[in-house]
C-alpha cells in the first residue's frame, strides 16, 4: 500500500484488468445466453403441405426465428467441382493455402504460420426440400454466406511443396523465413446434402424464403441436426459461464486483499493515535506533577514514557535515561535512546 492507504500502481492495475476482463466474459456469456435461449424458443416446422398454411397465418406471413430440415437441391444451375468428376453442388469455395516456417527472436524457435493468399467462394440458388420426394415443397435459402456456420465438405485437398535450391535455403535462414509449400483446398455444399437451417422463414408471393433474422440472432445453415447444434450452443454457454465466474472470483480476491490491506492500514492508524493520545496525556500529567512537586519529576522521568522514574544506566555508553519497563520494551538489537549506541549490558540504578 502506498502513503495514506491508497492501492499500489499494480494493485490498481491488476485491480482494473481483473475486472474489465471479467466484465468482457461475461458480455460474452450473455450474448451467448441470448442465443442459446432464442434457439431453445426457435419454432420447428416441417417441409410438408402445411407449410404455406402455417406462413399464411402468421403475422406478415413472416416467421422470425424457425427451424427447417430438408436436403439441398438446386434451383437451375449446379456447381462442379474443378479436381472431382461428378461432384455437383451449389456452393464452391476454392482456397490457395500459404505454409512456412517462422523465426521468433524471442523463443529462437522456428514456428509454423499459415496465410491465406487466395479464396474464391462461388454460388448458385439452391432450395431446401424434403427427405421424401413427391410433396412439391421449397424453401429457397437466401444469403447462404451470411450464416454463422455453413457446413462445406472438404472434396479435393492437395499439398504442393515449395523446392529450394541451397542458395535459397541459406537466404531463408538470413531473413528467418523459410517457405514449406502451398496448400489447394476445394470446399462445396453438395447436392443432396442434409441440412438444418435456422433463420427467418418467409412467404414472399409464392416463394418460401429462408433468411437472415431481423432481430440480431444468427442464421445457421448447418449439416448436423437441430438438437445437435442446440447442445454445441449450450456447451459455449456453459464454458463461458465458467470462465466469467472464475475470473469473477479473482476479481473479488483482489479485491478482498486490497480491502484487507486497508483495514490494517487503517488499525495500524487507530494504534498510532491512540499511542499519541496516550502520549499527550502522560505529558499533561507530567506538567502537572512539575507544577506541583517542581522540576526534580522532570529531571528524573524516563524519556521514553515520561511518567516513570529512571532506573537503568545503558553501557557502555552510560547514559541514565530509560526506566526498566521500557528497556525491556525496546526492539532488538536493542540500542540507547540517546546516543543510539548498541547496550552491551545494562546496570540497575538505585535512587537514594
């Protein structure tokens, strides 16, 4: 603690981090709740006949937050893939990896970095349909990069590795780079893929439209089924309710040992006045005594407590000024109160 009580700079600093990076966890938490709490409230409807009739009832034919299970179909076009014959789908996101290694002057280890130096995403309106043919329900998938998670299946993976000639690997290691390669990824939803969408179901003319919700709450586009994708929210939730209320409970340790520091502070000043009280008043009834009995009190008073008599001759520097009380009160190494000489021994003095 610093003078007057006041935390120290780090106290107060670590004071304010602890509680700034409690309060960013648990803003986290919360919109994390919030969240999991509108899927838990999301409205389950099914692609079958009654869907148009469930939209036309509901208030500007619009459901705010639905979910929907169907399998992807495209509307005209389809994708193909560029490595994989006969892979059709309605997204494609191609993908040029950068891999090398990296020199830390700090750890003077050598550590991997990854760059993406090239992606290219390509679409086409695709629909989501049911399971079971015949029906003749759809729901056209808007905005399908909007969504929060948008499961894409890895087709075509390839790693090309960079070649290096011995001039080249000398100026890697002078400039503290050194290239591995360059990794091809292809990513497409597919054709015939199993979804669970989670957005914004509307009826626009005679289209049934999934879309990004109005109210700030995701759009999922995802390939695991709902109660899945409920319980992976769930899990995020409940890990960051842990770590909030970890660094909640570290916030309030810090808090407490500053508190605690306080109050000893604050004891340790009680302690000084009252010995300063009591002080005062000895020297009041010294004045007193002198007053009364003259200047010989005075004289002989100990100079530590100033009310008894003195009785002890310090050596070897043989000064007379302390009573046997406070001798034995002083700290060790104990030294004279004059001369602040150390007291080899101590002699009783006899007043006659």
């Amino acid at each position: 603690m610093e003078g007057g009580g006041r935390p120290s700079a780090v106290q107060a600093a670590l004071l304010a981090a602890s509680t700034a990076l409690t309060a960013l966890l648990y803003s986290v938490y919360r919109q994390k709740a919030r969240v999991a709490r509108g899927l838990q409230g999301a409205r389950r409807v099914r692609l079958d006949g009654e869907l148009r009739a469930v939209l036309l009832e509901a208030p500007g034919r619009c459901v705010p937050y639905a979910v929907i299970e169907g399998v992807v179909q495209s509307v005209k076009d389809t994708l193909s893939s560029q490595f994989v014959e006969n892979c059709k789908g309605v997204v494609q996101r191609l993908t040029l990896q950068e891999h090398k290694m990296v020199w830390n002057r700090t750890t003077h280890l050598w550590n991997d970095y990854e760059k993406i130096i090239h992606q290219r995403t390509n679409t086409t309106p695709f629909d989501l349909v049911p399971q079971e043919d015949g029906t003749g329900v759809a729901v056209r998938v808007m905005k399908p990069l909007d969504a929060a998670e948008l499961s894409l299946e890895t087709v075509y993976e390839k790693f090309h590795p960079s070649v290096q000639s011995f001039t080249d690997v000398i100026g890697h290691y002078i400039s503290g780079e050194r290239p591995k390669g360059i990794q091809e990824t292809e990513q497409m939803l597919k054709v015939g893929t199993a979804l669970t969408g989670v957005g914004e179901l509307v009826l626009d003319n005679a289209t049934i439209k999934l879309q990004p919700p109005k109210q700030g709450m995701p759009y999922y586009l995802s390939g695991v089924d709902f109660d899945s994708l409920l319980q992976k929210q769930e899990s995020n939730v409940r890990f960051w309710k842990i770590l909030t209320v970890v660094f909640g409970f570290a916030t309030c340790a810090v808090l407490f040992f500053i508190l605690r520091k306080q109050y000893r502070h604050h004891r340790e000043r009680q302690h000084l006045r009252q010995m300063q009280d009591e002080f005062r008043q000895a020297q009041e009834r010294l004045m007193r005594e002198m007053n009364a009995e003259g200047g010989e009190t005075l004289k002989n008073a100990c100079v530590i407590c100033l009310s008894n008599i003195k009785s002890c001759v310090f050596l070897e520097c043989g000064h007379v000024c302390s009573c046997k009380e406070c001798y034995r009160a002083l700290p060790e190494p104990k030294k004279c109160p004059i001369c602040r000489q150390a007291i080899s021994r101590v002699v009783p003095l006899y007043n006659s």
